[in-house]
C-alpha cells in the first residue's frame, strides 16, 4: 500500500526548478533488490503536467497507471494512451514525454536493465538458510 498524506509528502521529492514538478516517492532501488530491478518508483503529476522522457537512462521502463491517464508523446511510443489499471512500456533509449491527463495522475514506474544487459551478467543464485 503507498500512502501520502500530508505529514508524508515530506518524503517525496518535486521535479521541478523549485521542487514543483511531478511528486515521486522511490519504493525500491538496486540495493534493495536481488534482481536486475533498477527501481521501483511511486510518481504523481497534476492534471496536464509532462515527465520527460531521458533516452540515455540505460533501462526498460514499465509505467502502472494507478489513477487518471498518462499519454506518451515522442520517439516510438507517440500517442499511447493507458488509464487505471492500464501499463505502458517503454524499452530502453525511449524519449519524449509522459503527460497526464486532465484528472492528473499517480503510477509506479519499474525499471530493469535491458534484456542485453541482463544476458551478459552471471546467473543469480537464491540464497539457502543454513
């Protein structure tokens, strides 16, 4: 469950010059993870506000769409729509913009490394309990 409420929107962090942009909230990153998961991020955007799209970020993203919509504008992935309960893919060297829809929106993005990437590292073995 993520929760935000006021005494917790201290622990979220804006996008913009002065910290207005998207709201984030990051519920996981690769140190927490035994995985080829880069992050696992809780994003909020006010109605029509854009999240760039960074080609070099090096990763596959999937965005859940937990309220409202977001549209994809640019690159590959230009005019893709998805609502609550929608995802949208993005694979890695993706750019453009992630645009809320009217209503705003909040989604999670999961970053993982590209399939390339995750072929070249060695296989991960579970750790057993003595």
């Amino acid at each position: 469950m993520i929760v935000t409420t006021p005494a917790r929107r201290a622990a979220t962090h804006g996008v913009g010059p002065e910290g207005d942009g998207p709201r984030w909230q990051s519920l996981a990153g690769r140190a927490m993870l035994r995985s080829e998961c880069e992050s696992i991020e809780h994003w909020a955007l006010d109605a029509h506000q854009a999240l760039p799209l960074t080609p070099d970020h090096g990763v596959d993203e999937a965005l859940v769409v937990l309220s409202g919509s977001v549209t994809v504008e640019g690159d590959d992935a230009a005019g893709v729509t998805a609502g609550a309960g929608g995802c949208v893919l993005l694979p890695h060297g993706t750019g453009g913009l992630v645009r809320a829809g009217g209503d705003g929106a909040a989604f999670i993005s999961v970053r993982v490394l590209p399939d390339h990437i995750s072929r070249a590292l060695p296989p991960r073995l579970p750790q057993l309990a003595p």
